[in-house]
C-alpha cells in the first residue's frame, strides 16, 4: 500500500483538532522557562527558509506547533520577512476581560507593501472594547475575526494603488500572518473552515459571518497563516497586543460609565443609545492609523444588542 501524498497528508491533518504542539506533546513549560527561552532565541540568527512560501496557491493553514517551534516562529517573523522582500502583513493579536468588560487589539505591520519607508515596518494597532462580555476567549476569537478583517482592508487597499503591476492571479495578494496566543481561537476558526461544529459562545449570526473575510482574502489570491504562539513571554508582537487590549477593556468601562447605556451587550464601534443624547456613532479607540485605515465600520452592529 503506497504512503499518503503530502496534501493527502496536509488534508488529513487538517481534520485533526487542533492541539498544541500535536496529538502525542504534553511538554509543560512555567513562564519564566518561556521567558528564558524568548531571551535565547532573540539571539538566534532567522532560518529564512522556514518563512518562505511554500504554496503558490490561494491557501489558509491553521498552526499550533509546540511551545519552541511557535515561540521561535513569533520572535524571528519580523526580521525574517522584512529580508524576503515579500508583500505580506503580519498581525499579533489579543484579548481581555475584566468583570463585564473586555477588550481587543489588532497590531500589525507592513512589509514590502509600499515605495517609502514610512509606509513599511511600522507598528499599526487597533484597540476594540466590548459591553457585556465576560470571558476573555470571547475577546480573543472577535480578535481573530478583526485581524482577518484589517487585512482584508489593507490588501484592497494595496490592490486598488498596485493595479498592472501584478497579474497573476494567484500573486496578487500580500501574505497574511496572523499570529494569536490563543489556540482556542485558531482552532474556532479552522472548525468553522471545516464545517465542524464549533462552539465559542458567541451569537449564531457571528458564526455565519466569521469567515467573510477570510473567503474575501482566499478569493483575491491570498495565503493566510493563523498561528499560536505561547502569551505574555516577552514576544515583541504578543506584549503590545496584550497591553492593547487591556487599553479596549478599560475603555469600553469608562464609555459605558459615562453613557450609561441601555444596552446590556454590545460591542464597539456600533450605534449606541444613550440615556441622554439617542443614537450616536461609538467609534473604536485607533491608537494610531492613517487615513485609509479609519473606515466605517458596521460589521458588529446587532451582534450583541
């Protein structure tokens, strides 16, 4: 009996929950080993083979390598694919919770996605506050859905300023990393990719949409990677998500304080009604953007009111 193909092998793969570091791993680590580990892989040299392409097809992988392999993968993607001169936009992103409050963030950077250097390599966050929300895998699966989303806007962005200049069909879209601390979160999107039953608490109308974007990616040609990486280890990407995020939560607290609203769950940015002023537009918190970034956005409106 001849041995599986590799995509054989891949498709097969894919059927297989997610678990960290596989099947058979139950390495166990303490954040201060992490932390030792972060401090002795920062000063490795990239293998830049690792960050290649491998496929030239529209493709999604869903990764949660083991605790080395990802924490390596986190810290050395920067720098990697800033060599590669490859268009590509990697995320890190994040969630909290605090009482019936949460937050989320959305940080990236550009790579080879522009002429000047002000436009590349630079840090792009997005913070997000939730009303109603109580449980941080909540804020780490919208998280997710939010990053794909921003790609999703930065690349037809890209498309709209780079039209002529690539005509493969299959190449026309930069790379698109995203890279998560919670495996839960990964493997709620690779259930849903699948048609498995996957349950994360949120309302039905957020699973029928929460693969828009990522079809919307697929279709212009794009390879999207969503991977794990070990949270709060030093990981340059991971700390600023996380501090980030904990801005949304505080922030979604201070804006319901202060409107007191009369919604019990909500997500920002939708349209609120206040107590005092009616229905007003709730914008996210961009800690820093520019204008193409700032977009009207209603995709949450409805979800949690």
């Amino acid at each position: 009996m001849s041995s599986p193909t590799e995509a054989e092998q891949r498709q097969e793969d894919d059927l297989v929950p997610l678990k960290i570091g596989g099947p058979t791993y139950n390495r166990k680590y303490t954040k201060e080993k992490l932390k030792s580990l972060t401090a002795k892989i920062e000063k490795e040299t990239p293998i830049y083979e690792d960050f290649k392409i491998r496929n030239d097809q529209p493709s999604v992988i869903f990764l949660t390598e083991d605790h080395e392999t990802a924490l390596r993968y986190a810290i050395h993607a920067p720098a990697a694919i800033d060599a590669l001169h490859q268009p590509c936009i990697l995320m890190y992103t994040d969630g909290s919770a605090k009482g019936r409050f949460a937050g989320f963030s959305v940080t990236h950077k550009r790579f080879s996605m522009s002429d000047t250097e002000t436009n590349n390599n630079q840090w792009i966050d997005a913070v997000y506050g939730l009303h109603g929300v109580s449980e941080s895998q909540f804020a780490e699966t919208l998280a997710v859905n939010r990053a794909l989303w921003n790609a999703y806007y930065e690349i037809l962005h890209w498309t709209e300023h780079n039209q002529g200049v690539v005509h493969d069909k299959h190449h026309i879209a930069p790379r698109v990393i995203i890279i998560s601390d919670n495996a839960g979160a990964i493997q709620y999107f690779q259930r849903c990719y699948k048609n498995i039953k996957a349950k994360s608490g949120l309302a039905n109308e957020f699973k029928d949409k929460a693969l828009d974007p990522l079809q919307l990616l697929l279709r212009m040609g794009g390879n999207i990677e969503l991977r794990w990486t070990p949270g709060h280890v030093d990981v340059e990407g991971n700390c600023r998500a996380d501090r980030l995020a904990t801005i949304g939560t505080y922030y979604a607290r201070r804006i319901s304080v202060t409107e007191k609203f009369d919604v019990e769950r909500a997500i920002l940015p939708f349209v609120a009604f206040s107590k005092t002023e009616g229905p007003r537009k709730i914008s996210p918190f961009l800690i820093s953007c520019t204008g193409s970034e700032r977009r009207q956005d209603t995709f949450f409106k409805g979800y949690y009111n």
